[in-house]
C-alpha cells in the first residue's frame, strides 16, 4: 500500500506518516507533525473522507492511479531523547552479553561459559569449607583467579564481542542506529560500556562465590573484605582492558567465523608467547625483564597490574613482581590501552555503513 | 576424490585478504622469538624444547587449525554460497575430502615449516629437537583439520568450540586431568615428537606411540566420514 504519487508542489510529506493527497486536490499546507493541535482536526477530517473519495475517483476515471488513504498517523507522544537512547543500546549489549532477549540457541555459549568459569571457585569455596579448621584461607586468591580463567574470559569475549558489534556492519544496520537521535560517540560508548558490564559481571560472579564460601567458612573477616573488594577492582580493569581489545578487533574484521579467532589470537597468542619468554628470561637469570615482558599481551598486563597495584599475588614465574617503576609503565599501558580502543573506535565509525 | 577446482576455490577463500595475514602472523611471531633468543644467546635444547612444545605446538597449531579447518568450509556454510557448490555433479565426500587436503596443506605450510625453521635457528640440528617438533606439528595438523573441517559442518559456531577444544581442553582441563592428555591432539603429536627426538631432551607424551598412531588415523578418518555425511544432509537455515 505505497502512495502512488508524489504531490509535485509543496512542502515534501514526512516518510510513512502521512497520506499523500491526489496531485489534484492539494492539502493544507505545512502539514508538520508538530504543528499542534490545530492541524489535528482538520487531517482527522481528511482520513474520514478519504477512503470514500480517492478510489472511486480513480476507478471512474478508467485507468488513472488512485491513492489510498490508508491512515498513517504521526507520533505525536513524548520523544525521550538521546539519553534514553543510549541508556536502551547499552541495556541490550549488556543483555546480548549473555543471549537475554534471544533465542534459546545464543544463550548457551555464554550460559555454559559462565557456569565453567564458576565451577573452580566451587571447588575452592568446598575445599575451604571441608578444610576450614586447619587451613584458615581460600586456596586461591581473589586476585589471581581471573588470571587463572584468562582463557575462558577470552573465549566469552570472542563469542560475544563480534554479536554485540560485527552484526550491525555485517548488515549494514549502523546506519539505522544514527537515524535515532545518538551521535557516534554514543553508539561507541553504549557498545563499550555494554561489553565491559558484561565482562564485569562475567568476572565478578565468581569472586562473590568465593567471598560467600569464605565468609561460610567463617575466614577472617576484615582481611577477606579488603581481598575481595581489591579483586573487584583488578577484575574491573580487566574488564576495560578486555572489552576495549575486543570491541576494536569486531569492529575491524566483520565476518563472523574470522572475528572470533582473530580475538583469541590477540588475547591468547601473545600471552603464550610472554610466559614461553618469561620462562626463558627467567632461566637466563635475567629478573629485570620477566616484569617488562609482562607488558606485551593484555593478560599479562592486567596481571602484572594487579600484582604491583592491588597486592595481589605475582603469576609471573617464580612469583616475580614488576618493580614499583615498572609498576607505573603498567598503569600508563593500561590507561593508554582503554583510551586507545575508544579512540580506534571511534575512528572506525566515522564511516560505518556508508 | 580429490577435485582441482574445488580445491583453488578454497585455496583462495583460506589465503584471500586478511586471513592471509593471520596466519602468517603467527608463525612470524614465532621466527622472531626464536631470533631473538639466538641472539641473546639464550638458545640451548631445554629453552628450544620449552618454546616449540609451549607455544608452537600448544597454541600456534591449534589456532592455525582452526583457522584452516573451519575456514575451509564455515563461511560458505555461513553465507549460504555452498549451495553453488553442492549443485555441481560432485560427490559431496569428494568436497569434503579435497576441502581436507587444502585445510592440511595450508595447516602444515603455515605451522610445520616455521616450526622447522624455527628449530633450526634455536639450536641448529642439535638431538634432532627441530625435525622432531616440525613432524609432530605436521601429524596434529592432519588430525586438526579433520576435527576442525567436522566442526565447520556440524555447527555454525565452530570456530568458538574449536577453540574450546583448542584452549580450554587441550590446555587447562590436560593440565588437570590425565585423562583429558589421552584424547588431545597435541599429545598424540607429541608421542611422535619423543620418537624422534634424541636421548636426554626432555619431550614427554601422555600417550605411547601407538595408541597415538590410532587414536589419530581414527580421528582423521571417521571425522572426515562423519562431514561427508552431514554434507549430504546438510539444512540451509537463517541466522539464528
């Protein structure tokens, strides 16, 4: 039921909400969809009249086209505005983090992934429990444990960071996106908090398992609070580290099967390759460097991080930690990192979809 | 069995763009560790051994795989181009079988060569370590992309439960658990590599050599069996 015809003159109709009156019977002009109340009467008046009017004149008239007034209305509600619109993406990246609000079929590899990267901190929580009388702490720290899952937190961002970003370029819907009232900076952000909520929450659900299970085992209480609260922050900044990583390969590498693999190749390739080197450095008797090599892959780097920052316990061989100015190019990493995936993001959406 | 056209067509859809670039990436980040352990003088058996099983077997290979095996079929699955390919007068086991080859040509260049290469500039042809590392890659990459080439045409998710297998199985539950080392490919590769390998390095396997042997052939026969079959049946649905 498209319009047939265009009115020649006058001020163009705005898509989809109004009728388009036959060429030669023009309407009221500056029909708007805002111009008050005034104008409500009298289009009322014209849909009541124009499904009688419009096909008979055609019909009689043998052959010419006719318009059917099929009554389009235009909104004429509140509009919330730009902040509601985002505040709506970043809720559905969040929700699309883990399949919420989608078939059956997408929740189970973030549902699976989460459930294995709790069953360690089970493990543990039980073991403090069963061992609570002779060993008075958890067997591992809240601090390490990310570092210890860092390949399943790798795999959940490879599975979701390409959904959350990849299908809107893949399809060509961010323009769609940019006809609602967001800017681009609104669109990078909603998606980047999005993904790091998700990774936060991803992350921070087993710390609290372990925080229940140790205040159930009746640990100290004070000392694992300021533990706990510590490995919230470490796991934090995982989260922006990771997800500001993530995010830029998607947005770079659309194809789907391709995205995800690049982003297990970014994340687990050169931590591989850092603790190989690490061993090798540390065999070699040069401690200086096990600290420096500690940069060059994002888990390494939040690991490090933590352990200088957050008195959290060293993963690097034999324990080493990166010395306090060491410590310092860690943070500078860390925050140019987060700075540098919004910028590249940025920068990848000033043509999207175009 | 084997069909020329097929396998330029998908020699062009591993190779083309930026897969290219990944997967040399890797073995280049390989070379240029080994380069510069030599040149920090760093490079004796032990240090060769802890490098080449670690990174290059464990990691490198693997994600190579994945990358050939379920690039070889997945995206053409994916944006439904494969039907092109089925509506040819080609017997669909040939497709896969030729899809395999490509897969394992493309998986041994790309990990089996540097990882020679790789050997050699770490410690020459010392205890035979080089030659040891490059056919054990060479034997998981077969049964990779087997395993990979199988996933591709069972789920449009593979490349995600490659690298499960790949990362969370091979990886952390094999350092856990025992039994998960005997069905892991890198051990299979692995048990090959202690044959080969001079006396006193230190490359041990989970597995002997001949329950390798037949755990791989297996492997890369009933895998590639099974595609066939799933290609014969094969439902071109939607996006989720």
């Amino acid at each position: 039921m498209q319009p047939e015809h265009q009115r020649p003159d006058g001020p163009t109709p705005p898509p989809t909400t109004e009728p388009t009156p036959p060429p030669n019977q023009p309407g009221p002009q500056g029909r708007d969809p805002q111009d008050g109340p005034d104008s409500r009467g009298q289009r009322d008046q014209q849909y009541r009249q124009a499904p009688v009017s419009a096909p008979t004149e055609g019909g009689a008239q043998g052959g010419g086209a006719s318009i059917h007034n099929i009554g389009y209305r235009s909104y004429e509600g509140t509009r919330l505005g730009r902040g509601y619109a985002r505040r709506s993406l970043f809720a559905q990246s969040l929700r699309g983090g883990y399949g919420l609000g989608r078939s059956a079929k997408s929740k189970v590899m973030p549902m699976i992934l989460a459930a294995v990267m709790c069953v360690p901190a089970l493990i543990v929580v039980a073991v403090a429990i069963a061992t609570s009388d002779i060993v008075r702490e958890l067997s591992m720290d809240y601090r390490e444990y990310a570092t210890f899952l860092a390949p399943v937190i790798g795999l959940y961002l490879a599975a979701m960071a390409p959904q959350s970003v990849s299908r809107d370029l893949r399809f060509h819907t961010v323009p769609l996106y940019f006809s609602r009232p967001i800017e681009r900076v609104d669109y990078v952000l909603a998606k980047y908090a999005g993904m790091a909520s998700a990774l936060f929450v991803f992350t921070a659900v087993p710390l609290l398992v372990l925080y229940a299970g140790a205040l159930l085992a009746e640990l100290d209480f004070a000392e694992q609070t300021a533990a706990f609260a510590l490995g919230l922050v470490s796991v934090a900044v995982l989260s922006l580290v990771y997800a500001g990583v993530g995010l830029v390969v998607a947005a770079l590498t659309p194809r789907r099967g391709f995205g995800v693999a690049a982003i297990i190749a970014v994340l687990t390739i050169p931590y591989f390759a850092v603790n190989t080197v690490q061993v090798i450095a540390w065999d070699q008797g040069a401690t200086e460097a096990v600290g420096w090599l500690g940069l060059a892959s994002p888990t390494s780097l939040v690991a490090g991080f933590t352990s200088a920052f957050l008195d959290g316990p060293s993963s690097f061989v034999d324990g080493i930690e990166p010395s306090t100015g060491v410590g310092f190019v860690y943070l500078v990493v860390v925050l140019a990192l987060v700075a540098g995936s919004y910028a590249v993001l940025m920068a990848r959406y000033r043509k999207a979809g175009l | 069995m084997y069909d020329p056209t097929v396998a330029r067509l998908t020699y062009r859809a591993l190779l083309g763009r930026r897969r290219a670039l990944i997967l040399s990436a890797l073995p280049a980040l390989l070379l240029v560790i080994a380069i510069a352990v030599r040149l920090l003088d760093a490079a004796d058996d032990a240090v060769a051994v802890q490098l080449l099983s670690s990174f290059a077997l464990a990691t490198m290979v693997p994600i190579i795989g994945v990358i050939a095996g379920t690039g070889a079929i997945g995206p053409e699955i994916d944006d439904g181009s494969i039907v092109y390919l089925l509506s040819k007068p080609l017997k669909r086991p040939t497709i896969i079988v030729t899809k395999l080859f490509v897969a394992v040509a493309v998986t041994m260049a790309f990990s089996g060569l540097p990882i020679l290469v790789a050997g050699f500039i770490l410690v020459g042809g010392s205890q035979q370590i080089a030659a040891a590392f490059a056919i054990a890659a060479i034997v998981a990459s077969i049964a990779y992309s087997a395993l990979f080439l199988l996933l591709g045409t069972v789920t449009r998710h593979a490349v995600v439960f490659g690298l499960v297998y790949a990362l969370l199985w091979e990886a952390l539950f094999g350092s856990f658990v025992d039994g998960a080392r005997t069905l892991s490919v890198q051990q299979w590769g692995l048990a090959v590599a202690e044959r080969v390998v001079g006396d006193g390095v230190d490359v041990t396997s989970a597995v002997g050599l001949t329950t390798a042997a037949i755990l791989l052939a297996v492997v890369t026969v009933a895998g590639t069996w099974y595609a066939g079959q799933r290609l014969k049946r094969l439902a071109l649905t939607g996006e989720e």
